[in-house]
C-alpha cells in the first residue's frame, strides 16, 4: 500500500477499546500499531466494513473517525481511521503505552 498521508505517522503499540457505531452499536478491542494527528492504524481480530463510523478511547479522550480501508495480513486485519474534523491526535493529549518516531532512527547513521 502507498503511503498517502501528508503527516508522519508514529509507530506505537496500545491496546485501545473501540466503539462502533450504526444500527447494532457493539465494543471490541484494538491494537493501536500507528498513530498521527489526522489518524491511526488499528489491528482487530475481524474486518470492519470501509466508511464504518467508530469512535477510538484513547485514554480518558474519545476520538471519533471513519475507517478508510481495512486489509488482512498474516496476524488480523488492519484499519485505517481517519479521526473527523475536530478531533486531532497529540502527545500532549494521549501518549500510547508504547511509541517510535521512526524519523528519529534515519539520525543514528
């Protein structure tokens, strides 16, 4: 797949609770693989249909989004989320257990 977003992601690791919306609103867990201010990357154990509106708990803030595409690869199935307008990801907001720049690992030649 081709990078298409114009902000640098950050890796990170974080299990997240999700919850979707429509007309049989349901709970699951999510791995957080990668996150950036518009959006993230999230590994579930089943798909989820393109244009599903959910809403991410990342820590004590709620972000809400769209998936935007979902593909399965070896362990799951990976959603990408594109957080609506409003709603905009920082550290200062929410840090994920675990998080890398990657940015940061071209500096160490």
């Amino acid at each position: 797949m081709s990078e298409r977003r114009a902000e640098a992601r950050l890796l990170c690791s974080d299990l997240i609770k999700v919850r979707l919306e429509g007309a049989t609103p349901a709970e699951l867990m999510g791995n957080l693989e990668d996150i950036s201010p518009s959006g993230a990357c999230l590994q579930f154990e089943q798909p989820l249909a393109e244009g599903t509106r959910l809403t991410l708990h990342l820590g004590r803030r709620r972000f809400k989004g769209q998936v935007k595409y979902c593909f399965h690869h070896e362990i799951g199935y990976f959603a990408g989320v594109q957080f609506d307008p409003g709603y905009k990801w920082s550290r200062k907001v929410y840090e994920p257990k675990h998080l890398l720049d990657p940015t940061g690992l071209l500096d160490r030649k």
